[in-house]
C-alpha cells in the first residue's frame, strides 16, 4: 500500500517543474492555433462595422481635401459675379441704348450713337484732359516724394515704427475729411495758404476759379493721402535689396547719393512701374476730390469746367441729367483707357525682364 502511494502521480501543480496543469503557458504551436482559431461573430460584426468607418472617415478626407479650396474662394466669385462683372456687362449693354434714369427699364437701341457723341463733345475732351493734367500734377511729385521718404526710413532711425505709422496716416484719413480741410487752407480770402504768400508779397490767390491753381489744388489733395501709401511701397521693396549691393558700392568708393542711384533705383524698377500704374489709374478715376473742392456747385467742375475730371463728367451725366446711357458709354470709355494703361505696362515690364 505504501508502495503504491509512494509511486502514485503527483497531483497537478505539485512538484511540476514546469508549473504543468492547467496554468502552464501555451506554446509556440499554441498560441499560432490561437490566432488561426476564427473570432466569434460578434467581433466580426464589430470589426466591419469598424472598417465602414474608416472608410466613410476617409471618404469624407478625400471630398475635403478636394473641394475645400473652391468652397473657400468661392465668396470671392459670388461677390465679383454679383458687383463686379455683372455691373460692367449691364453698363456696356446700357451704352449702346438710349436709357434715362427716370425710366432705367426703356432702353431704345442706338447702337455706338453714345460713343460718337463722345467723339465731338467738347466737354468731355475738356474733362479727359483735366484728368490727364492733374494725374500728371500728382503723380510724378507724389511718387518722387515717396522714393525720397522711404530712403530716408530705410535708414536705421529712431522711432521709425512711428515714422512709418505717420506717413500712412493721410492715406486713412476720410476724403471728405481731408478735401474739406484743404478747401479752408487755399481759400482765397482766409486760407492760410494765401496768408503764407501774403507774408512772401504774392497776392491773393483764387484758387478754386483758376484753371492751373484749381487743378494745382486738388493734385496737392491727392499728394498729400497716397504719397505715405506709395513710401512704403517702396520701403518694403527697399528691404529686400541685398545689403552685399551696398558694401560693394561703398568699397568702391560710391557716396551715398551714388549708392541710391546706381543701388537702390535700378532694383526698384518694376515697383515704381508698379505705383506708376496705379497712380495713373487712381487719377483717372479721380472723383471725391474735385467733388468736394468745388462747394456747392456740384459736378461741373468750377464755373468754366476747370478741373471737372472724367468721373466728375460721368457723375454730372448720368445722375445730374440723367442720362445713364451716356453715363455708361463714358464708363466704358474710362475701362477702355484702363485697358491701355495696363497693356503699356505689360509691355514695358516685358521689355524690363528682357533687359534684366
């Protein structure tokens, strides 16, 4: 009996060296047949239900990255469609019709009737070349000003985040504001700037019934609000001009006068093409400035016309008396002018790349 106790198995988890039963760790074949062993139905019913998703989420990926770019600009084409393109296609269809304010909806057909009148109306000659006088005026000392400021603030100065932020404040400063002020200041009996001549010996100076000095005043209007906006036009387009440029033209003994004209203005070309162009534009739709310089006379321009530019002859035609078909081929004619101006650009920035 001892005997056969003696050499009776051992239970289970005892004396195993293993720790055998039912705790011992699977083996390697053990545990592939685990893997191998298919999952209960529940879990692949979650596991596709989780692969849909993943899809969907990636599908919806796909549709964003797409789409997303159009969905963002498309405000911008809503907008241009709705007060860009279409005011301009309307207007040109309007000018080929005789139309009046009073009934904008009984449009007769005149064909270029509007753009012939143009040819010999004598008032608007008289206006584009006011508008061609005062661009001129204002644009070439305003953009000279500005190339002369923003050397300056190219230096290294004190304050010069204050400088900065003062030559751009007359380009925030309201049109009504400033044309209002500059009325007082070359008004003939009391303005200050007859006062100024006066202490010089000038005499007065009537400065709105005068045809040069009533265009010489509203060109000083324009002046004085773009040229801080054209100075750092020109100030940004001066930092990114090489500093090398520089040391090798003062290693060559240029001054600094030498170093602005032989450095600095041959690498602001195409900016001051640039501001060149807008200027121009700017004066040809010039149109708060004579509104407001003239009192209370309204669109005419003085009493002889003197400084009526071609958005104060369009204004007087089309919403003084009413004839919005005249009004638009005046329009028309301004955009077909635009046209020139940007296409002499292109070519001359053409030329300059060629040159470069």
């Amino acid at each position: 009996m001892a005997g056969s106790d003696a050499t009776a198995a051992p239970e289970a988890g005892v004396g195993d060296p293993a720790g055998a039963g039912d705790t011992a760790p699977a083996g390697p074949r053990e545990r592939r047949q685990e893997r191998e062993r298919p999952a209960p139905r529940g879990g692949e019913r979650s596991d596709a239900r989780e692969d849909r998703r993943r899809e969907r989420r990636s599908r919806w990926y796909r549709r964003d990255v797409r789409w997303s770019p159009y969905a963002f600009i498309a405000p911008f084409f809503v907008f241009f469609l709705a007060f860009g393109l279409f005011p301009l296609l309307y207007t040109g269809w309007a000018s080929l019709h005789r139309v009046e304010l009073t009934a904008p909806t009984d449009m007769e057909w005149v064909g270029l009737r509007n753009f012939s009148r143009l040819i010999s109306d004598d008032f608007f000659w008289n206006a584009l070349k006011n508008t061609l006088t005062i661009g001129v005026l204002s644009t070439v000392p305003q953009l000279l000003i500005a190339l002369g400021i923003a050397h300056l603030l190219n230096y290294r100065l004190r304050g010069s985040m204050f400088f900065r932020v003062a030559v751009l404040t007359p380009y925030a400063t309201s049109v009504a504001a400033a044309t209002l002020v500059f009325v007082l200041l070359f008004g003939r009996d009391y303005g200050m700037i007859n006062w100024v001549l006066g202490l010089a010996g000038v005499d007065p100076v009537d400065w709105q019934n005068g045809t040069w000095t009533s265009q010489l005043a509203v060109s000083t209007i324009v002046i004085w609000r773009w040229t801080g906006y054209n100075a750092l036009i020109y100030l940004a387009a001066m930092q990114a001009i090489p500093d090398d440029l520089y040391e090798s033209a003062a290693l060559d003994g240029a001054s600094r006068w030498q170093q602005f004209l032989h450095v600095t203005v041959p690498s602001l070309r195409p900016t001051i093409l640039f501001t060149c162009v807008v200027s121009t534009i700017g004066a040809t739709q010039l149109f708060g400035e004579p509104l407001l310089f003239n009192g209370g006379a309204g669109a005419t321009g003085g009493a002889d016309h003197q400084f009526q530019t071609l958005g104060l002859y369009l204004y007087e035609q089309g919403w003084v008396n009413l004839h919005l078909g005249r009004a638009s081929a005046i329009a028309w004619t301004m955009f077909l002018i635009l046209l020139v101006i940007g296409a002499v650009n292109w070519i001359i920035a053409r030329r300059l790349r060629k040159s470069a």
